[in-house]
C-alpha cells in the first residue's frame, strides 16, 4: 500500500489516506454502509471524544488498560478518545428511549476510532487510529436480541461478499456473558494474526444471502452458517474439532479478523441505568448487542486475500478506479488524442478511469497499473490507433484482446 | 437543535449527530465535497491525531496555546488532536512532489477537528469538536497561487448559494504575510459572533456563479465580488467604509463566519522545507494557501439563517427528509393505507421522506413537522382519503392545496 501511493504513515500506527487509498476506503464504507441500512439499522455519528464520567458508569474505565488514549483537556477534566462506543450509545439510548413501544433499535455509526498499541503492526490491519463501523441493538428481551443478532450476522456476510471476501463466521468468546452469540468473521490467510480452526467446506459456501427478506426469521440461514466446525483459538476444542470434522476438511490455519458480532444481554444497560418499561408497567434494563467491522482494516484484508507478485489485484466493488488507461506514446498527437476521447467518454458514462499519460517507459507504466491494480487496462499505442483498435486486458489476465476504439465505452457500461 | 432531536451534547462542546441530524451533515458534507471535486481539488484524509514533531517544525506547537489538545501516547510521545492540517500537508507534500512539472495540486480533506475553547458556545456553532473541509493549494509562484486562491473563492461562492445561504466575501486579516488574499465567508445575522460592515448590495448578488469554467481567469468574478466594501472588525477602515458606501447602503451587523480562504506564501514551506525544482534547475519552497469550510458549523448557520418562531426551514438541498407524511387518523384503515402507499411510491422513487404514524393528536405531529422543518408535509387524513385527495403544504407557506393522490409522487419527481 505504501509502494502504490495508497497510504503514508505520519506517525507509528497512524496514517494519511492518499487520493487512491482514499477512494477504496470511501467504496468500502459505502457497502458497508449500504447494508446496514438495507439490515433497518438507523446511521447516526458520536464524537471521538468521550468524557471518562460515562466509562466511570460502566467500570471500564480502570479496566481498560493503556489500550485507552487517556485524555486531560484544559479544564483538567479527565477525557478519551473513544477505542469503541457502548457506554455513549447506552447514554443516548437511555436518555431518548423509555417505552417497549420504541423497541427494537438498532443504530450505528462510522467513526474513528484509537488504540494505542503497544507496537502497531500489519500496516493498517492494526493501526492505532482506524475507521470502525459499529453498530448497537437494543431489544425488549432474548428473543429480540437474537433476531438483532440474526440481521446483523446475515447483513455481514452480503457486505463481505461484496466486496469478494470469503469471510467466515467463527465461534468467539463471550467472556462472562456465555451463551452462543459470539462470532467472529474470519477471512483466512496465511499471514493473519489469528489462528483459527475451521471446516474446509466453508470456502464452498455461497455468502451472497441473495433475496433475504430482513423481517423474515433470519435463525435458519445463521444455522446453515454455524452448522460446522469452526472457532477462534480462544474457544478452540481440539476434541470437538476431530470429532465433528473429518481429517481431509480440516483446516488448521490463519486468519483476519474483519468483524465482530457479541450479544452482551445488560452488562451496560445495568450499569448504567438504561431501563424500558414493558407492556406490563415492570421497568427492566434493555437487551443490547455491538456489532462491528473494521472499515480501515478491509483495504489491507482486501490486498492480503487479492494481490500477486506484481501488485493488488481490486474486486471491482472497491477498486480506487475499474479502469486504467495507458497512453503508450504520448508525443503521438493521434495516440494521445485517441486516449483523451476515451478518458472523457468513459468518464462521462460514470466509469471511474485513471489516465496515465506520463513520459515513462511502457515498461514502467505496466508495473505501476499492476501494483494500483486496476480491474482492467486499456492500453493505447500508435499501431492500434492507426487500425482502430486499443488491447484490452482484465488484471486477473482472464481477458487479453484488440477491441474497436468505438466499443469501448459499451464494454464497460453494457 | 436539540428540540428537534438532531443532535445530543454528550460533554461540553462535544456532540453526538443523532439520524436526524446526521443526514443533514451529510447533505451539507456532500455538497462541499461535490465543489470541491469540480474546482479540481483532490481529496485525501490524514487522521485526526499528529505528532507534535511537525509543530515543532513549523514553530506552531509552542505558539498555539491552550486551545490545541495535547497527548501524550503510552510511550511518552507528544502528540495532538490536529485543530488544522498545514504541516501534515506540507509533511505529505514534501515527500511525494519534487518538481515544478507536478504542480498546481489543489488537495483537500474532510475530518473532525478539535480546538479546546475556554468557553463552548453557540452549540455546534462554536464546539470543540467539529467538522471541516480544509483544503491546501501548491503552486510555484505567486501568479499560480492566486489562481489556486481564485478557484476557491468561486468554489466556495457556489457551495453556499447550494445551501441557500448568502454568504458575504469579507476582508479579513493576513497577519504578517500581507496582501489582500484573505477573505472570510460571512452570512449576516443578529447573533453572529463577528461584528462585520458592508454594502448592502451584496444582498442582491447573485452567488450562483453559474456556468463558470475553472480553466478561465476567474480574476473578472473575484474582482466584481471584493469590488464593494465589506470587511471584518479586524480589517475595518471607518474612514474608507464613510467614503466608499453610502450611509443608506451601509450595514453595520454582526455574522457568522462559514468559511475562511487564505494565501500565505512560504510560511510553511520554508520552515519545513518543502522545495520543488523549477524549470531552470533551481529549488524554491512551494508557495501555499488554505482554505476551510466550517461543515458541522454550516448545520448551526443554515438553521440561523431559515427559520421561524414554530421551528426549522430547510433548504431543499440540505434537508432531512424532504417530505413529512403526517398519518392524522392511525387507527383509520384506510388512511393508514393511503399513508403507506403513498411512503412506498415516494420512497421508491427516490423521496426522502419522514412518516409520522404516532398516535399522537393532529396538532402535536404539525408542530412536530414544523420544528423539524422538512420543506413540504403531506397530510393524509379520513375525509380527503375519502375523496382522493390529501392536503399538500410547504414549510414556507407558500403552497398550502388539496391535490389527487395519485398525482402526489410526480408532483415530487417530475
């Protein structure tokens, strides 16, 4: 990502997004953001801020750790820069919601976020200042909060479809909660931090969830999800996995994490004094659930599940542009005519192109269109132009031919 | 705001964008963006947190005072919550542009900012954690800076007449670089925190800037906008205000600042070292210029600047929802019907809208409707469903008429 221009480090763990990093991290919050909304979860925004009172609330003040960017503002009042955001959300909910006519709710937000590690590695993957979308549900009961829970595992798997990751669902910790509704979506690669356990069938599975219907009883595709074998090393059970998962399926590898979901029932609630009042009159502190997704951490899973030796190869959902367009010779007024005609018409018909018209050597241009990666390059030269073809090449190298100059704006928008 | 729901102060200066709230944050953030994009400005994102070693380059990290939030990280290193960006550019600046062949760059981004003010006030107006566009110009020379410095005069002017506003060009103070490029956006209003002074006839401007084509000398519209008198308290000539404006068209008021241009030369570049080569060989420092739009502030101004004793007049374009569908007989069948069908119609067809099925009583959900401001509310009830009709009205009060409801979605989309 440093080599393509993508990103540059402004101090450790913290980084500036460049135009091109910036616009696959723009197309990624978008389906992100997309699904959520499709899912009925309402977007709202809190500040980085938090005063340290509301984690006071909840205890997790002291509990944190040096992972919490401690803040004294000049009024010498204690603040944070929010590593997540229960306690805020559960202050907004408890001073907004009071009634079981009001429930269910599900809210959130894409914010920055800090933590502040004690060595920032893996680039983005853990930086300390990161994009993160979380989302909260507030529910009247268990039965509320596992459909909550439900829509939010099934809105994660079409979001990392989207974007041509094969995320898998694994089992994870709940810590003191207990109970079952705890996953971890796992994209597997060598080089992750996590290492996981998990049925190789798995990668067969088509996570698109194509045509769910949200108000639909979401528990039979979440079954269909959970049925085989696969967990964190946290909740790994090596007698389980032998057992339930034949020695030829087993897969015993690396992962990243790119999402979290965590049923958490009243542990803030409780605490901090968020009740509803059910149809009965009975006050009782609401049911919540997090659900999160590493929105800066998708661009590394994305380059780490889809590069090869020359560069990033981009899906096309996030790709920073679906096109490149190559100018082989631009002294040549026919070629760089050629190449200006396409640039605007591709461009006018929404397709996101990136016009290289540098005086490098075709040698040079090539490599750098690999290691942005484009989803296609259109390479344009003087021998073409002169019989009205341009060499169109998709970046997986599925597609490598001559094509009309006239159709190529068909091609991208047919 | 608060009545209204959109926002939620979770400490002093600080707030949470409820989805009410957000959506016209949105709204105004996109717009900003939309003329950005078109001026040929670039945008990128450098975090929220920086290192002190960049002030300290510049000389800022002393100067700054108070208002700046220092940290300090787990391992004892300076840091900051970036009240402004001109180092973190100028730090990506100088370490990806040598030569005078990759110049004018026009870069901009869109991020929360924090300025620890002794005082909070105004609400978003004047909070402590805020949103802004800030974008940077890079030139080789003065001429190309006041191009740069032009663009952004003409950008901003069309950013504000999208909101509705009538946002003044002020004079404003250069400091110690001198010059006449600095020049505040003011919107005139009673409670603004800025004393100003200006002809009248700046009232009667059309700000559109219609048409305008960034690649001409924008010099002609940027003389015929800074033509008249209007200064800042800080600027103020009292003598040259008496002889330049008639007493009939002299304003003497109060405004609200909304965005800031400014050209300050090397100020940066040369403490930072941030050179190019130019034609001839030689390496000078880069001449610069920024240029900033208050967004989370525009939110406070635009309320400011439109609305009534019952509530909020949006402008179309930064509005919530832009239609309120007031349900006034929930229990009726039939109008309960219409409603949904009418929610369906418009929602599908790309109308925002805000549907009001509480079981409150008529009167409570107009002066809901009314607080929260959506330019038009449709108002379905038992005896006009009865009919086929439903009342239509825009929150001005110019348009109050019974209309067919199957002619309810074209009057939106056509």
């Amino acid at each position: 990502m440093l080599r393509a221009g993508m990103i540059r480090q402004s101090s450790a763990g913290i980084y500036s997004w460049l135009p091109l990093g910036f616009r696959v991290l723009k197309k990624i919050e978008q389906i992100v953001r997309e699904e959520q909304d499709a899912a009925g979860c309402q977007e709202l925004l809190m500040p980085t801020i938090q005063p340290a009172g509301l984690w006071r609330e909840s205890g997790r003040y002291d509990d944190y750790g040096k992972e919490m960017l401690r803040i004294t503002d000049r009024h010498d009042r204690d603040m944070l820069f929010g590593p997540t955001n229960e306690e805020l959300i559960t202050d907004i909910f408890r001073n907004s919601v009071k009634s079981y006519r009001d429930l269910p709710q599900l809210l959130y937000h894409i914010q920055w976020k800090f933590r502040d590690e004690v060595r920032p590695r893996f680039g983005i993957m853990r930086g300390r200042e990161f994009l993160m979308k979380d989302s909260y549900s507030f529910d009247l009961d268990y039965e509320g909060a596992r459909r909550s829970y439900n829509k939010m595992f099934v809105a994660y798997l079409r979001t990392f479809a989207r974007m041509g990751l094969k995320a898998i669902p694994m089992a994870a910790d709940t810590g003191p909660i207990g109970g079952d509704l705890s996953h971890e979506f796992i994209i597997l690669a060598e080089t992750g931090e996590s290492e996981v356990f998990c049925h190789a069938d798995y990668l067969g599975f088509d996570p698109s969830a194509r045509g769910v219907d949200y108000d639909d009883d979401l528990q039979p595709v979440v079954d269909e999800w959970t049925r085989l074998y696969a967990a964190t090393d946290e909740k790994h059970d090596a007698d389980g996995f032998a057992s339930r998962v034949p020695s030829d399926k087993a897969l015993h590898t690396r992962g990243i994490e790119v999402g979290h979901i965590f049923y958490f029932g009243t542990k803030y609630s409780k605490a901090m004094g968020a009740t509803v009042q059910h149809a009965d009159g009975s006050e009782m502190p609401v049911e919540m659930g997090s659900y999160g997704i590493g929105v800066s951490r998708l661009v590394g899973a994305i380059i780490e599940a889809s590069h090869d030796e020359a560069g990033i190869i981009w899906p096309e959902s996030v790709a920073p542009f679906r096109v490149g367009l190559i100018n082989l010779k631009v002294d040549d007024s026919a070629t760089t005519e050629a190449c200006e005609q396409l640039y605007s018409e591709l461009s006018s018909s929404g397709v996101d192109v990136l016009y290289d018209d540098t005086h490098e050597r075709a040698g040079v241009k090539f490599a750098t269109s690999e290691l942005i990666g484009t989803p296609w390059q259109l390479v344009v030269g003087p021998r073409g132009v002169a019989s009205g073809v341009v060499e169109m090449r998709s970046r997986t190298g599925n597609v490598d031919e001559e094509i009309p100059i006239e159709s190529v704006t068909s091609r991208f928008t047919g």
